[in-house]
C-alpha cells in the first residue's frame, strides 16, 4: 500500500467513525422504533425462536408503549442478529437496555469499519492494480451518509456485497491469467468464495439478487476465459474439463449450497406472508397510507423517488430543504452518470491497450458489466418495492456503497489521460468540501440538544461527543484533501498482471 494510500484510509475511517458516533448520539435507544424491533429481533432469538408479523414485539423493558403492535423486522434473514446474539447476552441487555444496546452498536461499528477496509480490497481487484480509484473508494464508502448506523442489519449486507463483487472480480481477473485458468484460486480462497456465497442469502433478501449476479459474471469468466487465450473457446478436451470443474465448483455447487442453507427461512416468509419477501402490503396500506397500487411506469418517472434514494452522502433533513436536489445532483447523480460514461471508456481502453501477452478486455467488460446490472437490477427491485408501498428510503441503496464508489471514482480519475491532474483533483476536493458541507447543515437543521430534539436533556459528556464527532469528520475530509492535493495520480490504464 503506498503512502497516499494508508493517509486515505486513515481518512476514510475517521471520517466514518465520526459519522457513526454523531449518528448513535442524534439517535438514542429506543428512538427508532425500528432500532427497537431490530433489538427485540436478537432477544426473540435468545428466547429459541423467531419473531413473526403480528406477533409484535416481546423486548420491552423499559414499558414503553410502542407506536404498532407488529414485528415488521421478521422478514430478515437472521445472520445479523445471530452475531448480536452474545452482545445482547453478555452485556445483560435485558436487565440493562441502555448499556447493552451501545454495545450491540458497537459491534455494527466493527462492521462498518471492516467494509471501509474491505472496499479498498475489492476496489484493487475491480481496477486490477493500486491507482487513485483504489486509493479513493474507502473515502467515498465512509463518506456514505447511510451506512453509519445504530443496530440494523444494512451494514453487515453492504458488507457482504462489497465481498461478493471483490471475490467475484478476484476470480474473474485470475482466470484471465494463462498460467492459473487450471487453478483459479488457492484452496483459501475457494473455501473464502463458498463461505460468502453460502452465507449471503442470510444477510438480508436484497443481497440474493447480488449474489446471483456475482455467480453469473463467475460463470461467464469460465465459460469464455481459457487455455486458448483470445482465439476463443478451445475444443480441446483438457480445455473443456478446466471449464467444467470451473464452473463446479465456483458457480453451481456454492449456488446450490446457498439455496439449501437458507429456503428453510424463505418457505417459512411465504407460509407466513404468502409471498417469498415477508411483505404486508396490506397492512401498509391500511395503518401506514402507503400507496400499494402504484404502477411501475408511476414510480419509473416519479421524481422524489430518485430524489430520496439517491441521496446516498446527505441526511434526509438536508435532501428535504430547498436546495436538496442541489445536493442529490452534485453528490451523487452527476458523479454517477459520469462515472458509468467512463466506466465504459475504460473498458474500451483495456481491449486496445492490452498486449498479446496480457488479456485485460474480457476481465475488465466482465467487471464493468457486474457494476452496471448490480446498480441497474437494485433500481428496478427498489421500483418494485416501491410500487408495493415500500419506502423510498436511501438506506436500501447502501447496500450497493461499494458500486456507487468505484463508478464515482472511476469518474473523478479516470479522464486524466485527457484533463491535467490539477483539474481533476479539483474536482475530488470540492466533492469531499460538498460532502462535509452536507453534514454540518444536516447538525445545524437536526440538532440533538436543541429544545425538542431527541436529546434534549443530555449532559455535558454527550454534547461533547458530538462536537468532537463533527470536528473528526472535519479533520478526516481536511487530511483526505491534502493528501489528494499534494499527490500525483496514473490513470486507471491498463491492468497489471496480478
């Protein structure tokens, strides 16, 4: 890892360590009925079995009297809360809510602070080699203003995305290589595949489309990746078993594994719901006014859809104001329209750079092509729970933070082989300035301790905490400036041989 490297990710991790902290402190336990059911999730599971719709919720040690009488969380899958389980135990919950519900926080911290690190690893295999998009994709996931969290389950799925597309295109660009399409991976690393194929189903229903993607694009990479290098699919018998134990092994049998660890959980949805989501639309629509009958050509053109799920780096009190759309359009629209455009440059770039040794076009289109459906199919899912009275919240597009970092990377970067770095850097800077700007508006409009805030009648040491939250976050974005300012960048180019 070069030296810009390391000051990034440093940078990265205090930015969304502040980001996490100010976000646990504006919302305390129990604030977030949603918190509360996902909490009331782990304890059902400590008592030997899972929450159902109506059920409600049985976690309620301080009496509240809680908004509904249902338990709209039964519908995730449980690896999550499993995770949560020995928190919950260990620090007594039960007995001691407050305590115990901050450190079962403290634990999605972890999460997150293991997803900033990972992104940077799936961004080297997505890029091929260490280049600034490697360098800046760990700042642009922490800078996601949806993944700092109290206990929900969205961070460890955004996890296991970013795991999903790393692997995927780790094994992609290995069985470009002539000498290893025999032996794509080491045992390590197969054991590493299967273990995140198997496991993701159980993380949230969002990610099996992801993973069904990854398994494609793997199938894919096998079936047109061989011994007979750019002359195509060989007819050579050796050539054709390599193929086939490829896609054994690294396609249809962890599919099929991931399928039988969890329908279980599945069949169970659908004989509770009667559908494979867990969905109530009914009930949405009778106690929370959703509208279940929009149709998908409404909600394909309604604006504030894209208006609220694409504001992935502002809270939505700064989306809400006038300027909102500003903030949508310069974070993350913009950065993402132009960095698909490049995307596809660099594709084109990769077929006519790479040499008759090297084979970097067909990796490199495979890759391309795995972050274009993942954010194309999670937009047409998020339209089809739309359409069902489903929120438009931009949570459920954190799930895909590691897709919207490399495109908006690879669009900051990639047009230095055009535009001098002076300019492009500019660029970078006034997005990080843009960022921070977003969240001192968001503390200004939102905050805790004002009269009839959430927070109200904290003491000194909380306020404290959040000062300290927004002065890290401050110093974060000024590091990952200077450290952009004072470096020079190579283009993403042409891949290195791994």
């Amino acid at each position: 890892m070069s030296r810009a490297g390391a000051l990034l990710l440093i940078a990265a991790l205090l930015v969304y360590s502040a980001g996490d902290l100010w976000q646990n402190i504006a919302w305390p336990p129990f604030f977030s009925f949603d918190e509360t059911l996902e909490i009331d999730y782990v304890y059902q599971l400590t008592q030997g079995h899972l929450p159902t719709f109506f059920g409600g919720a049985e976690f309620n040690p301080l009496n509240l009297t809680y908004p509904y009488d249902v338990q709209w969380r039964y519908q995730h899958p449980p690896l999550f809360y499993a995770l949560e389980v020995p928190v919950f135990l260990l620090f007594d919950t039960l007995h001691h809510p407050i305590r115990g519900i901050w450190a079962m926080r403290i634990l999605v911290w972890v999460m997150g602070v293991l997803l900033i690190v990972a992104s940077r690893w799936t961004a080297k295999w997505v890029i091929g080699h260490e280049n600034m998009v490697v360098c800046l994709v760990p700042v642009i996931v922490a800078a996601n203003r949806c993944l700092p969290s109290v206990v929900f389950n969205y961070t460890l799925a955004s996890l296991w995305v970013t795991l999903l597309i790393g692997m995927s295109a780790k094994l992609v660009r290995t069985m470009s290589l002539p000498e290893r399409q025999s032996q794509p991976g080491t045992l390590r690393t197969i054991v590493a595949w299967w273990l995140i194929v198997i496991l993701a189903p159980l993380t949230r229903l969002s990610t099996v489309p992801i993973m069904g993607l990854c398994l494609l694009i793997v199938f894919l990479a096998a079936c047109w990746m061989g011994h007979a290098g750019r002359t195509g699919l060989s007819g050579r018998t050796g050539n054709i078993s390599v193929r086939i134990r490829n896609i054994l092994v690294l396609c249809l049998l962890p599919g099929l594994a991931a399928v039988l660890s969890s329908a279980w959980f599945y069949l169970r949805l659908h004989a509770l719901s009667g559908n494979f989501t867990g969905s109530q639309p009914e009930w949405s629509r009778t106690h929370l006014q959703r509208d279940t009958h929009k149709s998908f050509i409404a909600s394909l053109l309604d604006p504030h859809f894209y208006k609220s799920t694409m504001s992935q780096y502002q809270n939505s009190a700064v989306t809400n104001t006038g300027y909102g759309w500003a903030f949508v359009l310069l974070l993350t629209i913009i950065p993402m329209l132009i960095g698909f455009i490049v995307l596809i440059v660099w594709v084109i770039r990769q077929w006519r750079e790479q040499r008759p040794t090297d084979d970097t076009g067909r990796p490199a289109t495979l890759i391309a092509l795995m972050l274009i459906l993942a954010f194309g199919g999670t937009v047409f899912q998020q339209l089809l729970f739309y359409m069902q009275g489903g929120s438009d919240n931009a949570v459920y597009f954190s799930l895909i933070s590691i897709v919207f970092a490399i495109v908006i990377a690879v669009g900051f970067t990639e047009p230095a082989f055009l535009l001098p770095h002076w300019m492009m850097n500019s660029v970078i800077v006034i997005w990080l300035a843009l960022k921070l700007a977003a969240l001192l508006l968001e503390a200004k409009l939102k905050w805790p301790f004002a009269v009839g805030g959430a927070m109200e009648h904290a003491g000194t040491v909380m306020q404290a905490g959040a000062w300290s939250a927004l002065a890290v976050s401050v110093i974060g974005v000024l590091l990952a400036v200077i450290t952009v300012c004072l470096c020079s960048w190579p283009s993403t180019g042409r891949s290195e041989s791994e």
